[in-house]
C-alpha cells in the first residue's frame, strides 16, 4: 500500500478541490484516485481545523508544477518526481513532448499503480516508473537504465521527501542534480529547523512530528534558509529562490473571498534551485 504520509497529501489535496474555489492546484485526478474508501478522512481534511494545511499540500504542488512549466517554455523536456507517492501531475500532463519519471520506494509505487487501476486511470506513454531507494541506490544509473537522458536538462519535483532523509542522503541528491546540464533545476519543499519557529509553530511542530513518527515515517532533516543557501551554494546550483509563508500567501492566496491562505504557523519553506 502507498505510504500513510504520501496517502494523507493526497486526501488533502482531494479535499482542496472539492471545499476550496477556486483551487490554488488543479486537480481532479487527485479526487478520482483517493476514491470512496476514505469518506471519513477527507471529511477531516476539509474541515476548517485543517484548512492550512490543505492549503500548504495545494500550493507546493501547484508552485512547483509553475517553475516546470518556466523549464518546458525553455525547451526542457524531461521532468523526475523524486519521492512521487500519490503525485498526480503524470495523469493530467498538459505538455505532450514532456517525459516524467516517477521515482519512489518499490513498495509504494506498487501501492500507488494499484490505486490507479482501482480508479481506472491510465498510465500516459510518455510515463515512466522508476522504482528506487534513495538511501541505498544511485539514483543517476537507475534513472539511466529507465530512459533518463543525462546529458539533456532536466527539472525535478522533490516534494514532502526531504524531512525525512539523512544529510548525506540530501547532498547526494542535490549534487546529482547539480551536475546535469545548463537549464537544470529542482523545486522543493524544506523543513526549518524547530528551534526557529514560534511558540505556535514550535506546538504544531510537535504534534505533526508526532504523527509522522507514529506513522513510522520521522523527521530527520531540518534547515534555516541560511543553511539551505549554503547546501544550494555547495552543491553548485548558479540561482535560486526560497518563499516563506508570506511570499506564498501574497503569489497564489492574495484577495481569495474565502479566506484560503496559509497561516503564520510556517513550518515549511518552498524553493527552486537552478544550474
């Protein structure tokens, strides 16, 4: 079965389309693949208690899927969702010359293919599953043996993976990336390091920490956006860009008449780092 964690974004990002208009991300693959089995779950989702985190699972997707959008406008044609899980962007691909790889453990993409059966969605052509441990695999040889042309430009999706992996496991990646040609990038989700966050962040911390970890899923990784330059920098990345909750509110939640948009709290961080 798909991962507790990856299956909670994809109930919340359900629960957007159907609660929030007009929704920050389009997507009504996410409805038909979380289906009829978690009535409850989605009923907690789009309650008014979980608005912002709703909120926060929509509008990483929806800016990361902006930045390919700037990568396919300049020619680039290939894009890797590191750490898929129930990522739907594969399902409703607006640009036909554009190759995905979806990279996750084995046993969570075979969760994730029979969901989609379940749900009747086809797999695209232009689709390719790349089943990987980023622990313990090289992630450019299994990219290579699926297809992945390394001497092109490529961007990556990274989202709601990095908190949990190990420093090493992190620059490894970053450094894989870094090494791909001009027009490369890759856009991410970041965690900050607890002990900057508010009294309120630090109470909402705890309690999501708690729960991940129940879920036999821990937070390992954390940074301040000094620290993160400083990775990006290391890595080799030329240009980069870090948002916090205000930015975000201000591109994508600016006079909703709902209300929608993200809280104080700020737990997170988004970013894109280009080559």
């Amino acid at each position: 079965m798909a991962s507790k964690t990856a299956l909670g974004v994809a109930i919340r990002r359900a629960a957007h389309q159907l609660v929030d208009r007009p929704p920050v991300l389009d997507d009504p693959i996410a409805v038909r693949l979380v289906g009829s089995g978690y009535r409850g779950k989605m009923g907690r989702a789009s309650h008014q208690v979980g608005r912002d985190f709703r909120a926060f699972m929509a509008v990483r997707s929806r800016y990361v899927e902006d930045q390919l959008a700037e990568f396919v406008a300049r020619g680039g044609s290939q894009y890797v969702v590191l750490g898929a899980g129930l990522d739907t962007f594969a399902y409703r691909n607006p640009y036909p010359g554009l190759r995905v790889f979806e990279v996750d453990f084995p046993a969570t993409q075979q969760g994730k293919r029979a969901m989609l059966a379940d749900a009747a969605i086809a797999v695209p052509g232009n689709l390719t599953f790349v089943p990987l441990d980023l622990e313990h695999h090289t992630l450019v040889e299994d990219l290579a043996a699926a297809g992945f042309d390394a001497q092109r430009s490529a961007f990556f999706g990274w989202l709601g993976v990095i908190p949990y992996l190990p420093l090493e496991t992190f620059r490894a990646t970053l450094g894989t990336i870094a090494r791909l040609p001009a027009g490369s990038g890759v856009g991410f989700d970041y965690a900050l390091a607890p002990e900057t966050l508010s009294a309120a962040g630090r109470t909402a911390f705890d309690a999501l920490a708690g729960r991940v970890a129940a879920a036999g899923e821990p937070f390992q990784l954390f940074f301040t956006p000094e620290e993160l330059e400083r990775e990006l920098r290391r890595a080799g990345f030329q240009r980069f860009e870090q948002l916090d909750y205000r930015q975000l509110n201000e591109r994508y939640f600016k006079d909703r008449v709902d209300g929608l948009k993200l809280s104080a709290v700020g737990l997170e961080m988004l970013a894109t780092a280009w080559v």
